[in-house]
C-alpha cells in the first residue's frame, strides 16, 4: 500500500483573503452607510442558488444569509457566504427553530440541562419534537461577549446545511436568528467528545483501548476525507483537534463545529491565503508563518491529535516539564528510535496494544506531522492506512507496516515530523 503525497507549489495561485474586511473592488473610499449596504447585501442568495428540494427550509435558510449579511457593516460577511453557496449543491435539512421552542426544550435554559461550554457559548440539552418524533437535541447558544460570533455562525450554518450528509459529520437539526439570539441545534452526542475520554478522563474511569482509538481516527479522518476530496469546491476545516471531535453512543467519530472552515481553492490555485485562526498547537507550520491554507494543513493537525489518541498527551501541555510542554517537539526525535516506541504510548493502556500496530501508527504520525506540507499523504490514503491499524487491534494479528509510511531516518533531516 502506497501512500501519494499531497502537492502544494510556491506563492502563486493563491486566493485573496476571505476572512478579513474590508469593501469590494470599485467602491468609493468613503464607504458606504449601513442603510446602502443593506439594501445592496439584500438578495444575496436565491433558493434557486441554494438547491435541494426543501423549499421551506431553502427559504428560511435564504433569509438567514440575508439578516446576517445586512447587519454586517463590511463586505466580510457576503463574501463568506458567496464562497460557501459555491457547495450549494445538496439538500438542505436544517430548520428554523423558534426562541420559545429550544427554550421549552432545555427547561429555559436551565444549569441541569447544560452540557459543557465552548468558545461559542454554552451548550445545553434538550429534546425537540421533529416531524412527530421526539428528538435529543444538543443546542448551543451563542455567547455574545465570546471569542466566536455572526461570522462563524453563518459558516457553521451554511456548511452543515449544505455538504451532503455523511455518518462522520455531525448533523446540524437546525438553527434559531429570532431578535439577536444565535443558537444552534445538532444531534445530541451521547459520550461527549474524544477530548472527555482521552485527555479530561476523571479519575478511575476506563480508558480508551486501542482498538477504540483507532476506530476513533479512522472515523475522524474520513470526516476529513469527505470535506476534501467529496466537497466541491473542497472545504478545509482548520480547527482539527479533540474536543471537536464528537462520538456516538457507539465511539464513533463525527467532526463539529466548523465555524472557522474555509472553502478551499479551486481551479489552478494551490492554496488561499486566510488570517491565521485555529488552536495553538494544532496549526500547521507553513500556515501559521504564511498564512497560506490547503488541505495539507488539516492533514498537519490530524497529525497531532493522532499522536494525542496514541500517547494520551495534550498537544500542548504547561503542567508538564519544559521540554514536554509541546507535544510534537516532545515525538520528534522520539520517532528516530525505534527503542522509544514503547514509551510513546499512552500509559493508560498498559501494554495493550499490538506492536507492530504502534509502529505503525507512530509511523503514520510522522509523515502527517511533515514540516515540508508536500511530503505529507493526503487523508485518503491516511484513511487507507488506518484500515489496517483498525483491523489488526480487531485481531491477533498486528498489521504490515507499508513501507512508504516508515518513520524519518537518522540522517535524513528532511523527513523530520514539525518541531
């Protein structure tokens, strides 16, 4: 089994900025007043443009681009949704929630029904009556004074409404934009994110075993897979990392939140050319100097959660001592030695893993962890490697270690896996 490195060529051919401000080419440099920015956002989409055959929803979802848009005081936000109606293909599932309904569905938002707290606010529990059928909801509501606000309330909405579903993406129910409430409604996720079970694990609770782990990231990077090579044009998601991984009662992986994906680039360009946005830690090197984004760069963070599910380390950890603080210059030299594979693992699972199949594992760590984005494999054939790590931990048998993911040699600096 081969793995073919994904390709990124030099400067040219990168998109313009689609987070930043600023106005349209042929404005005056005065500006324009909110009454004449209004009218000219209005009738950004059309249910036309936006597809699918759910007329109610294609409407409501229409209207939503358009009050956002409209409040914004600058063209950031209409080219945000520009860019993402280019994926406008499939059909939109999400619905139009009312304030009252989620509030009766979480006990008017009550300290019981919370779940846990984000950058973009809480998140409570709720159950909502859907097409007759009686549904646990986790509803997330926007925190105003947060780090996160219309911006990537409007990705996340226009995202998740329109990729095609797939059983690795959460599944957005739906959303709320009565008065200045903010509020979005997904499938509720019975065992939390990866991040509860991996790096938050309360004392005396079991540990993932191995075979969960890899099932874990073989999940997660089908998710990947789906955003980069299904969607068209291909969607980057940028904020790879534990806690936006979030599993089924079954441990299976969907990806959430994707306030901060970016539409990747088409046509001849190589790559667009953002702000840099993500977690510390996570961010690929060549982004977060250049702020140059491809799909390489989302390869690069799975990189480093695959080598949390493997270690039980956080990517970056102060509590720890001065030179194990970041996790990946912590693996770097760690995986020239094949003496120290061993201790790479996670202690919480005593020995319980097959060893070829950490070799291997380690091995797919380093070549994702690439300094050089070129030589990183692109997600599909890091999907197809997994296969065999989730089939040998199923088994007695550890898997063959292709030889194409072998570990960086001593002498060859090239190859080392980003400090």
């Amino acid at each position: 089994m081969g793995i073919f490195c994904c390709f990124q060529s030099e400067d040219r051919g990168g998109e313009g900025d689609g987070d930043g401000d600023g106005a349209p080419p042929s404005t005056s440099s005065s500006g324009c007043s909110n009454s004449s920015s209004s009218s000219k956002k209005k009738n950004l989409a059309s249910e036309r443009s936006l597809g699918g055959s759910s007329r109610d929803n294609n409407s409501n979802l229409v209207n939503l681009v358009n009050e956002i848009v409209a409040e914004s005081v600058t063209y950031r936000h209409k080219r945000v949704a520009d860019e993402i109606l280019k994926i406008g293909k499939g059909k939109v599932t999400a619905r139009a929630f009312t304030y009252g309904e989620l509030s009766e569905a979480t006990g008017g938002f009550r300290a019981e029904s919370l779940l846990g707290e984000g950058g973009f606010g809480p998140v409570y529990r709720g159950r909502l009556s859907i097409k007759g059928t009686v549904t646990e909801a986790a509803v997330k509501q926007l925190d105003r004074n947060g780090m996160q606000g219309n911006r990537e309330f409007l990705v996340e909405v226009l995202m998740l409404s329109l990729l095609a579903e797939h059983p690795n993406l959460v599944t957005l129910l739906g959303y709320c934009t009565d008065g200045d409430h903010r509020i979005l409604v997904y499938e509720y996720m019975a065992r939390g994110s990866l991040e509860d079970h991996l790096l938050d694990l309360p004392p005396g609770a079991a540990a993932l075993d191995w075979t969960t782990r890899m099932r874990i990231a073989q999940g997660a990077a089908r998710g990947l897979e789906h955003l980069h090579d299904a969607a068209r044009p291909p969607v980057i998601y940028r904020d790879f990392k534990a806690s936006n991984i979030l599993l089924d009662s079954s441990f299976q992986a969907r990806l959430s939140d994707f306030g901060l994906a970016k539409v990747g680039p088409v046509g001849d360009k190589t790559h667009v050319s953002t702000r840099v946005m993500g977690t510390y830690g996570y961010c690929a090197p060549e982004y977060a100097l250049t702020g140059k984004l491809t799909t390489c760069s989302d390869v690069y963070s799975f990189g480093v959660v695959f080598l949390e599910i493997i270690t039980g380390r956080r990517a970056i950890d102060m509590a720890r001592p001065h030179d194990e603080q970041n996790l990946v210059q912590w693996a770097a030299p760690r995986f020239k030695d094949k003496k120290l594979f061993a201790d790479m693992a996670d202690p919480l699972l005593r020995g319980a893993y097959p060893t070829k199949g950490l070799y291997q594992a380690l091995a797919i760590a380093a070549m994702c962890l690439q300094e050089d984005a070129a030589m990183r494999p692109a997600i599909s054939d890091v999907v197809t490697a997994l296969e065999y790590l989730t089939v040998a931990g199923a088994s007695s048998e550890p898997a063959p270690r292709p030889q194409k993911l072998q570990p960086p040699e001593d002498d060859d600096d090239d190859q080392r896996p980003a400090a």
